[in-house]
C-alpha cells in the first residue's frame, strides 16, 4: 500500500479530532479518492484522550486495522505530549502537526526524540478568532490537508464548503466562521 496516505489524529474527546478524521475522509472521497476514517474506541468520555485515523490513496484499501507507522499526525491537544507518545511509528520522512501557540523549536523537546518537520499551529487561537469558541478540530483540519497535500487547495476548500452547507443547513450563520477559520489555518500550514 506505498500509495496510502496514513494519518493518525491526537485529542481529547470533544475536541472534534473524530470528526476531522471522518470530514477529511469525506473530502477525500469526493475527489475520487479511497479512503478510511475511523476512531479507536475504548472508554471514551469528555477530555479523555482518544485517537483517530485516515487512510487515503488513489487505491482500494484492503487493510482495516489502527496505524502504527503513519506518515502523518495530528495533535489537537498539546496537552497530551506529556501522556501520550505521540511521535510513535511516525516517518521522519512525514510530519507531525501541533496545536500550540509555541513555535516547533518550543515543542520538540516534548518529541522524545522525533526528527522529522514539526508544524505548530495556534488552531484554538484561529478557532476563537473566526468562530468566537475553542473548535480546534476545523483549523486542524485545513492544517492537515495543507501539509498533507491530500488533495489541490480549491478542492478542498469547495468540497468543505459544500460539507458545511449539508452538516450546518439550519445553522448557516456558522458556515463562514468555519470557511475563515479552514482559509487562515490553511495559510499558515502551507506556509510553514
């Protein structure tokens, strides 16, 4: 499976980091790709960690476990770095994608060692900005999608559009704080 995209999401339940694993998978699949996106379960409750997945390739995918040798992560609570080896079978050849207000030389220290592109992205900061609450999972959502290269900018960005008019159809009031917030953390992931 050398054309497989694996990606494994870091968070907190309620975060959202489930759902932007499953809105990623959504988009991905709109633009013809294969995909996987799925939670671990366990004995989830509000602010446990949990972990979620994605699988994507222009190739059916036959496999259907968790991942332990992703070529991306994403942690939507910075928290977690002290509890959770985040950095776990990652490819130094991927990267990992951190929500944090602190630079990349701040957080490799908490790495254990990881020596592959580290982004940091202040997705509370960005969220609380476009949306007026902390919702980190949609700017780490575009963060991903930037540094992944998933699929071409304006895809992703029509495709989210359409997701949001479906999922917030009785609440479009929403729907531009979301497209901001997916827009500005997109920027700052491709730029990094």
């Amino acid at each position: 499976m050398k054309n497989t995209l694996e990606i494994r999401w870091h968070g907190r339940g309620g975060q959202g980091a489930k759902t932007a694993a499953l809105l990623l998978a959504d988009v991905a699949f709109t633009a013809g790709k294969n995909v996987q996106g799925f939670p671990e379960y366990g004995p989830e409750r509000m602010g446990a960690p949990i972990t979620a997945f994605n699988r994507i390739s222009p190739d059916p995918i036959r496999v259907h476990s968790n991942i332990y040798e992703p070529d991306f992560v994403a942690v939507v609570d910075e928290t977690l770095l002290a509890s959770v080896n985040v950095t776990d079978g990652l490819s130094k050849d991927g990267a990992i994608i951190i929500n944090t207000p602190k630079s990349a030389e701040e957080i490799k220290p908490l790495l254990r060692g990881y020596e592959g592109r580290v982004i940091t992205i202040d997705a509370r900061g960005i969220s609380e900005q476009t949306l007026g609450k902390n919702f980190p999972n949609t700017p780490m959502l575009a963060a991903m999608a930037a540094v992944t290269g998933v699929m071409e900018k304006d895809d992703f960005f029509r495709e989210m559009q359409a997701s949001f008019a479906h999922k917030f159809a009785k609440k479009p009031q929403v729907i531009e704080g979301n497209m901001k917030a997916l827009q500005m953390a997109y920027e700052v992931a491709e730029n990094a």
